[in-house]
C-alpha cells in the first residue's frame, strides 16, 4: 500500500507527501524482508532525495539498492528503478551515466514487455537527450514522440502530458516559439485535468515567457 500511494504521489509531483509513505514503507518492508518490494521502496525514496535537492544522498542510495537487487538477481522492478537512477544523475547533470542507464531500463522494460514503463523510460531518454546533445532536436522528438505513441493508447494521460511540456521546452530553447506554445498549452490544459497543479504552472509560467 505504502509503495503504490507512494508512487501514486510521485506521479502526481506531489513529493513532500510522497516520501513520509515511500520511508514507512521502506521500514516495513525491511522489517518483513519483504525484498521483492524493499528494492523499490528504497529507490524510490533515493529519487525523491534527488528530486528534492538531496541529490549526493539520494544518488548513493539508488546505487547501493541497484547493486543489491542485481546481485539477489531481482529482475522484477529493475526497468523503474534504472529509470530513477537514471533521473538522479540527470538532475546532477551527469548526462552519459543517465543516458547508459536510461538505455539499460528501456532495454529490461522491452525484454518484460513492460509498455507503461517503456514510455515513461522514453519520455526520459528525450529529457536527457535535449540536454546531453544541445540543438540534436530530432533526436529529443523522437524519443518524445516515441513515448507518446506508446501512453496515448494505453490512456497514460500524466505521460502525455509531460511529453507536451517537454516537446514545448524543447522547442522553446530552439527559438520555435510558436510551435512550443502549441505544446505548452496542451500540456497545461492536461495537468489542470489532472489536478498536478505545480506542472500546470511551470507549463504556464513558459507561456507567459517574454518572447526573443
């Protein structure tokens, strides 16, 4: 319950909230050694550190539970977890580990036939792409579009969104302003369905941006 709250509050941006439930969690789970749940639990607490501004801490810890759950051969939860990693080194702006272990997640999530993964993985590998390769915009697109083809079917509407605004930042750093508004709009028009407010107004905070 903890771990699906937990992430159910992530998703929602909702982080202050979310890592209270993911530590109780955490504690219950090592309690039972409850592995099959530990594993996440820990690095899902490691990714709100890092989100967070706990980056070092949150960082060490996705590690740590990475190398665990690899060597109890763990493969169940391993494609989010390299995920969040992956997530973590981006906001330390390590770009080529986040890339290698984006890579690493979208390949277990393929090989589980994971798609809901697969397209939260494919929305990452187009953050990271837009700021690892400045101006390698097809590149970026693609791995958007990519995730979006896959979340638009299976109704994963935080998905699309998030890809709207990515699209929409990604064009905006292009000087496309136009086409990024278009983006920006669908993505706040999204979030406020959604009611994750705080993506809302970074969408629209970008839409009232001076233009030049």
């Amino acid at each position: 319950m903890c771990l699906g709250f937990g992430m159910f509050l992530m998703r929602r941006e909702d982080l202050e909230r979310a890592l209270p439930v993911l530590e109780r969690g955490m504690e219950v789970g090592r309690r039972g050694s409850i592995f099959v749940y530990v594993f996440t639990l820990v690095a899902a607490v490691g990714r709100v550190q890092a989100l967070t501004g706990r980056v070092k801490e949150g960082l060490a810890l996705m590690t740590e539970v990475l190398e665990d759950s690899r060597a109890r051969k763990m493969a169940l939860g391993q494609a989010v977890r390299l995920a969040w990693l992956a997530e973590g080194l981006l906001v330390a702006e390590e770009y080529e580990p986040a890339w290698e272990r984006a890579l690493e997640s979208l390949d277990y999530s393929r090989r589980s036939n994971e798609r809901g993964q697969e397209a939260w993985t494919l929305h990452l590998l187009g953050e990271i792409a837009g700021r690892r390769r400045p101006g390698a915009l097809d590149e970026a697109e693609r791995f958007y579009r990519d995730a979006m083809a896959i979340a638009e079917p299976l109704g994963m509407r935080p998905a699309m969104a998030r890809c709207f605004l990515g699209l929409g930042e990604l064009y905006l750093r292009e000087g496309r302003v136009e086409v990024a508004h278009g983006h920006l709009h669908t993505a706040a028009g999204l979030f406020r369905d959604l009611g994750i407010t705080s993506l809302q107004t970074r969408a629209e905070r970008l839409l009232g941006a001076p233009r030049g």
